[in-house]
C-alpha cells in the first residue's frame, strides 16, 4: 500500500500532504492529555513495522501488507495512535524507500489517519461484550478503507494511465478481501491483551475521545 515517488501528481500529492499536516498538528497538540500512554507508542510502533515487513505483490505495481493502523488507534485512541504509524511509515520511507518522499502525505492519510480512526471507531462502538468482534471489524474496514482511498489517490492522479475504474477495485477489491487477516490479526492481539493487560485498553478504544 506503500504509495513510491511518481506515482502521484502534484495537486494529488499536495493536497494529502495538507490533510495529513494539519491532522498531524492536531495530534500533537493533544499530546499533554495523552502523555500518560506515550511510554506504549515506540514499542507499539517497533512491532507494528516488523510486521509490515511482510509483503505481498498485488496486480497493478502495488503490495499488501499488515498495516496495525487499526490496532494503533485501539490500543491508543484516534491521535496518539497515529504516532506509531508516522514512525513506521518515515522510517520506512526514509531509510528503506518504502513508500515515496512525494507520496508520504498519502501513505500517512492512508494508513496513520483513515485506518486509525476505523479502527477506533469500530472497536468504540462495539458492546462491551462485543469487543473482540469490534476489534476483527475495525481491522478489517480500516484496511479496506485505506485501500480505497490509495486507489482513487492513484486513480485521480494525471501521472499513470490507469484510471479510478482500474485502480479502485484492484485496490479496494483485495484489500477488503485480506482485510479478513488483518481484521483476525488485530481481534487476536486485542484478545490476548484483554486477559494479560486490560489497563492496556483502557486509554485508547477504551474510554471516549475528548
């Protein structure tokens, strides 16, 4: 999902870069109320990018992976959990080349932003008996939704052939049909964090965002 340089034109590339600036902005400023949980963000994000190590090529000049958005905003809440994801994705891009320089405002909107805040919103809303299935479908949708978006981002821009008819469903179609293995991924790691370290919950999918 790793959106690399040239792949997005100027207007396109700018305008996520924006969007992903300002929401930056904002989570940080929340910072001062969340810093009681900034001690979870480094290793969640160390182990959030070993998982995205593992890669799988899809049609079009594009991969899947693990993304763990979903698990970051959960575990963290909708700003801090976007921490670990610009992490990752910098560390990704600037020493790995995973992802491009020009595409990094789309790669953060992507999968620091839209599958955080899914994955948060599905877990919130889940009944308190009904968490573990909060936690499948927030893995689940925030990767089909990030897909979604990479594919109209692609789509949109002038600099390939292909159009949104072409790079939508690729990019929507597989993500939501892997999104099943995230979803049961992130149901798994929260499940075994509900028995071993409930506290852990608490501070992010757990409580209301103020």
């Amino acid at each position: 999902m790793h959106i690399p340089d040239g792949f997005l034109d100027p207007v396109t590339a700018g305008a996520t870069y924006l969007v992903s600036v300002a929401y930056a902005a904002y989570a940080f400023r929340r910072l001062r109320a969340e810093r009681g949980r900034l001690e979870l963000v480094t290793p969640l994000a160390a182990g959030i990018f070993a998982a995205q190590m593992l890669n799988w090529p899809l049609p079009g000049g594009t991969s899947l992976h693990f993304v763990g958005g979903a698990l970051s905003g959960i575990l963290l809440g909708p700003w801090l959990g976007f921490l670990p994801m610009l992490l990752v994705l910098l560390v990704q891009c600037l020493l790995f080349h995973d992802g491009g320089i020009t595409a990094l405002g789309a790669n953060l909107l992507n999968m620091a932003i839209i599958d955080v805040l899914a994955g948060y919103a599905a877990y919130k809303l889940a009944p308190p008996r009904r968490k573990i299935l909060g936690a499948f479908l927030g893995g689940w949708l925030g990767l089909a939704l990030a897909g979604l978006a990479c594919g109209v981002e692609i789509g949109v821009s002038s600099q390939l052939p292909y159009g949104l008819a072409v790079t939508v469903p690729v990019m929507a179609g597989w993500h939501a049909a892997l999104g099943v293995v995230e979803g049961a991924i992130t149901a798994a790691v929260v499940s075994y964090i509900s028995r071993r370290a409930p506290h852990l919950l608490e501070g992010g999918g757990g409580r209301e965002a103020a």
